[in-house]
C-alpha cells in the first residue's frame, strides 16, 4: 500500500488481490496510537481510497483487507500498515 498526502486529505491505493472472489476492500484508520477503526469500503474495482476527514496536525495510521462475496464475509489479514502526518 502506498500513502499520498495534500493539505486537506490522505490518498491511499493499493495492489489488486489476486483472488476474484474479493468483493470490497475495506479501509481502516487510526491514529499514532489505539485500535483501528473500519472507516470505509470500496468496490474491489477501485484501489484507491481519499480520506478527506483528516485534522491538520495529525499523524494517521491506515490498513485495507480485503473481503470476499460469501454469504458469510471472509476477510484477508490487514495489508502493511502505512502512516501519514497532516501537513
């Protein structure tokens, strides 16, 4: 995964999984300390997330997994972690 900053959001993207059964990816965040928290989910055709709720100032830590299409959801082991500071 790889972080790109701006003034005002934290970009994220990210290789495809190699599975075709991922049906979203899901985006977690959290700050220089404490639990990540799911803050949103893309279709698996995007690998891109824009995080615009981002304070200046403030060092955010972000994973993705990905999760599949079963009717119980499977969800991948978090991906490397990147950490992006707020200009």
């Amino acid at each position: 995964m790889l972080a790109l900053r701006s003034l005002s959001s934290d970009g994220l993207a990210w290789n495809a999984s190699a599975s075709p059964d991922v049906a979203v990816y899901a985006v977690y965040r959290a700050g220089e300390t404490g639990d990540f928290i799911r803050i949103a989910t893309t279709l698996a055709i995007t690998t891109v997330y824009l995080d615009r709720d981002v304070l200046a100032g403030t060092t955010y830590r972000y994973a993705i997994t990905a999760v599949d299409s079963a009717r119980k959801a499977n969800e991948s082991a978090r991906s490397n972690v990147v950490s992006v500071r707020v200009p």
